[in-house]
C-alpha cells in the first residue's frame, strides 16, 4: 500500500463527503479532486465534487426497476448515496438517513444497531456504522469504475487511503469509522479534519509558508462542519534554525455546526406558521431550511427564499403549508445565536438538561460558538512567562459554516477583540475540498515529502484499575485510573505499561472501565490517578468482555503485564501478557454484541 501508485483521501464528512488524490507518478504530483458519479433523480447520474452524506431507503415497490442503477451496478440497487437522497430528505425525511457521522460519537446508543433515521417508524433503517459504510463503499465503487476499469492493481482496496475523522473523536468513534471503512473493502490510515485542512494549506503554500508565521507562535484551525466543530492548535516551533509544526492540543467534541442552524431556522418559521408540526413535517422542515440557507447564502442577490411544508393529513395537497426565509432573518438568527461578543475567558453556558426528552443526538447546550473558542483558547493556549495566555497568530477558517462570509467575520472579529494584536486569517483555496486533498498530500507527504506536522494521539487514554480488598458495605471497591496512552503517543507507538501487580480475571463476564483527556497532556506512561480525580477525565463507554484460556475454568487470576499500542491508523489495542507463560489476551472494543477474549 505504502508504494502505491495513487493516494487517496477521503473526507467523509456529516453534511457532505469528498474524495481527492495524489498520482505519484506525475512529473510535479499533486492533490486533486475526484469527481463522485451519483443518482440525481431516477434514471439520471451526474459527477460531482461532493457526494452528499444522505442515504435514501425506498420501499422497494415505489421505485420503477433500475432507477437507482449506477454504472458500475451489477445487481438492481435499493438504496442511494448523494444528491437525489439529499433532495428527497425534505420531503421524504422518514426514508432519508442523514448526519450519520455525528451518530458515530454518540455514546448512548448502540451505533451497531438499526436506528437510522432517528424518530421515524419507517420499517427500512441503517445504524451509523452502515450509513458511514454505505457512503465509502459508494466511494470506493465509483473510484474502481472510473480508475481501474483496465488495471485491478489500481483498485481503492490497492491503493493507500487516508480517512479523516474529526479531532476531537475518541478511541471508540475512530474504532467504528474503522470498521465502516473496512465493511466498504477500504484499508485506511485516520487523519484528523483540522490537520488536514492544514495540510492542504501548507500544500497550496509550500514555498513561502515560513514567511507567514514565526518561531514560539501558534495557529488556530477553526473548522466548523455540518455536524461537528473542531478546534485545533498548532505550534510554530524552531528547530536547528529551521521552522517545525506540531499540533499542541484539540478541543472537546462540540456537536455544534450546520446542523444545529438549520433547525434554528426551522423553529423560526414554525413560529411565524403559528402551528406545532409533526415530526415528520418538522424533519422536513428541517431539511428544507437547510436548502433555503445554502441558496441564500451563496446567491449575494437573493433576498427571499420559499418553504413548502407537506400537510400531514390524507389530503396532501390541501394542507401543505407555505412560509418564507429571508436573508435578515438568517443574518439575525445565526450572528445572535451562534456568534455573539463575549469577553475572553468566557465559559460555555452548563443548562440543566431535563431527564426525559426525544430521542436525537446529544447536541452542545451552548450554541454560541465564540464561547466554545473562548473556553478552549483559555484551557489550552500557551502561556508566557508571566501567565498570560498568548492568543494565535493566525486563523485558518475551514468547513461549510465557514465559507458565510458575515459567520467568519463575527468569528474573526470577536478573536481580535481579545487580543492587542491583530490575527492573521491564512486561506485556502477551497473549503468544501481541503479536508480530502489535504489527507491526500499528507499521505504524500508520510512518504518523506515536505514537512510533517508533529502530532499523535489527542487524547490521554487511562484504563480503569480496581482496588484489591475486601468488601466494605456501602463503598465498591477504589478505582484508579492508569495512563496507557499518553497525550501526542505517535502513531505506530507500543510499549509496556509500568505497572507492577497486575491481575487479569480469565473465565468471567468482565467489564473493563477507560477513560480519557484532551487536557491532561502532561501525564506520562504508567501515572495513576486515584478515585477522586476521576471527575477530571471523560469515561468512555465499558468494555464488557470474557477473557478465556484452554482450561475452561472460570474464575483464575493470571499475573500479568500490560502492553498498550497506538496503531498505525491511530487506534488503541491493549494486550495483556502472563508473567511466565506464553499466553496473552487482546482486549477490543465491545461495538456490537458482547464479545469475548481467547488466549494467544
């Protein structure tokens, strides 16, 4: 794979997801964009740059046979990807999978099950993992028809592909876009979004990137997606005399972004219809705002754009209900809900939740996305010697959100407002295709060309650690938490774990507690952080699995060594070696049914 012809990177985005490569057999190669053939309406395909991250589920009997065919279909198809199922998600929203990226992260739910779409009593479902899969085997289908007609060596499954995720996902997420991307036939290496973006920055920038920034600077990499935003820090370091990159810190996982504006939008004209929707008219609505902003903002001469919401009765056409969006309306409704002024050090609003709500995603309470920045840039900014944080230098703006000029700009503004100094806005070419031609070139670039961006992992990881005793009424058992992962491991990093007197339990249902941290980046290999530190990390959903050997007897203790991995394609593994034997177990994450461990 490392000596492939082609290098591809994949953007699998929650709105929108793209493709780019990197020919290394042209003379002066280069990331470019691949254009992704899909359905645009039944019986009509068209390449574009972006295949939209929608997935339609048609009953079977509403379709006419091969209206859904591409050109590579062998079989008749009953499902799509793209632009004809975005079209129909304001219309047909119960048959539309959408935002199944964001589903991925989503901790209480079982992203292996059928739930997909959300809210809806349609028989036909996805779960996250097959939706995300659906999409890159789509990918992955039209690379091979339009690449590798005439040469198997040059099929996707042959080539080495570069899958971006957000920042700020963790070991759990990254296992399951790992295992969508394997369902689709891919072999992937993970890139952060946010690194990639910068990437493709430093790719359109190669020769005079230098001039830019300076030695003890940093740069903030905004990237504010449909599902998703990510912030990102990265460091100007000297080195030799020459400059270095290394990524100094991630933000919390913010399901904030598009999405969230799109159903502001909504509520709004529900207000001005002065009638409470269904929930089906409402997904539709939804998705109907959704098209109304895109047009509106990037048509400057529109002013007006019309919503048809269907009625929810036998006669259709008699109550459908008709509404408006005008560009002051979005131009008020998203400057004040999402970027409004806030002094620095200002912290994200913490709502009381209510116990009993719909089922959705877990959305930020806080939509203001200037204190989300506030927030991170007051954690993880560096310092100067007297203690004050040193705001960055230089802003790199990237997703969907971003490219609304009076979004950026209010963003821009309000960064400035907290420092003396003015922040540099550094561009790139294009948004909607940085993040893909940008994992393209660093895959280019891990060949040994051009600077590498000094990285690893973005968080700490800790596994749980119970305390040996015997039973107290009242109080379990003290758990510690130990560090098997530290923050910036590289990928491809695996050692063992200094922790004396560890013992494994063989033969039983067992459930094994992690942890993690994007703030404690000074804990070192082998720390253990008592019970009452525990509230400082972020726990992850446990692991329950049944670690066996040859004997078939329950119960025992081995006496083991713990041996953490941070893989090449940046996920966690954890082996566990008996202190005298030859055995060990593998402990994987539980992403589906309960799974158990056999001895090695």
């Amino acid at each position: 794979m490392s000596e492939s012809r082609y290098i591809i990177g994949i953007d699998l985005g929650t709105t929108n997801s793209t493709v780019a490569y990197v020919d290394t057999q042209d003379e002066t190669p280069l990331s470019q964009s691949f254009k992704i053939p899909q359905i645009i309406a039944p019986g009509e395909v068209e390449a574009s740059h972006s295949l939209p991250s929608f997935l339609f589920l048609p009953e079977q009997s509403t379709l006419a046979p091969g209206s859904l065919n591409l050109p590579w279909s062998v079989d008749e198809v009953d499902a799509t990807s793209g632009q004809y199922a975005k079209k129909l998600s304001s219309t047909q929203p119960g048959r539309v999978v959408s935002s199944a990226k964001s589903w991925l992260c989503s901790e209480n739910v079982d992203r292996m099950a059928a739930i997909l779409p959300a809210g809806t009593q349609d028989s036909r479902k996805a779960s996250p993992v097959e939706a995300c899969a659906a999409y890159m085997q789509h990918i992955a289908a039209a690379w091979n028809y339009k690449m590798a007609q005439d040469d198997e060596s040059l099929k996707i499954s042959e080539q080495q592909v570069i899958l971006t995720v957000p920042a700020s996902f963790d070991a759990v997420a990254r296992e399951l876009t790992v295992l969508a991307a394997e369902e689709a036939g891919l072999n992937v290496t993970l890139l952060e979004e946010p690194q990639a973006a910068f990437y493709n920055w430093l790719h359109e920038h190669e020769d005079s990137w230098r001039e830019k920034v300076n030695a003890g600077e940093s740069i903030l990499v905004c990237d504010i997606g449909g599902g998703t935003t990510d912030f990102s820090l990265i460091g100007v370091e000297d080195e030799g005399g020459d400059l270095n990159l290394k990524r100094i810190a991630v933000g919390n996982h913010i399901l904030l972004g598009g999405d969230n504006m799109d159903i502001t939008l909504a509520y709004a004209i529900q207000q001005k219809l002065k009638t409470r929707l269904n929930p089906k008219q409402m997904a539709g609505l939804i998705h109907s705002c959704r098209q109304a902003k895109e047009k509106l903002c990037s048509n400057p001469e529109a002013e007006v754009e019309k919503i048809t919401i269907l009625g929810s009765g036998s006669s259709l056409i008699g109550g459908t209900l008709s509404s408006e969006l005008t560009r002051e309306e979005i131009n008020t409704l998203l400057l004040q809900g999402f970027t409004p002024d806030c002094e620095f050090g200002s912290e994200t609003n913490k709502d009381v939740r209510s116990g009993l709500r719909t089922f959705g995603l877990s959305y930020a309470t806080d939509t203001a996305l200037t204190r989300h920045l506030s927030e991170f840039l007051a954690k993880h900014a560096p310092k100067n010697e007297s203690g004050e944080t040193v705001l960055p230098s230089a802003i790199l703006f990237n997703g969907g959100v971003s490219k609304a000029d009076l979004l950026r700009d209010q963003i821009y503004s309000v960064l400035n407002s907290w420092s003396e100094r003015e922040t540099e806005i550094i561009t790139g070419i294009d948004p909607d295709l940085a993040v893909a031609r940008g994992a393209a070139w660093y895959g280019f670039v891990r060949r040994g060309n051009s600077i590498r961006i000094k990285s690893g992992s973005a968080h700490s990881y800790y596994i749980g650690i119970e305390s040996s005793m015997p039973a107290v009424p009242g109080f379990p058992p003290p758990m510690d938490a130990l560090c098997v992962i530290p923050f910036g491991t590289e990928d491809g990093s695996s050692f063992e774990v200094p922790m004396e007197n560890l013992g494994l339990i063989i033969g039983e249902s067992c459930q094994f507690r992690f942890f993690s941290s994007n703030e404690r980046n000074e804990d070192e290999l082998g720390i253990l952080l008592d019970e009452f530190s525990l509230d400082k990390l972020n726990e992850m959903p446990a692991m329950t699995s049944m670690l066996t050997d040859d004997s078939g007897e329950t119960g025992n203790i081995a006496s083991v060594k713990l041996q953490a991995e941070f893989t090449e394609i940046g996920t966690l593994k954890l082996w566990f070696h008996e202190i005298d034997s030859d055995r060990r177990w593998k402990l994987e994450f539980n992403l589906g049914e309960q799974e158990s461990g056999a001895a090695e």
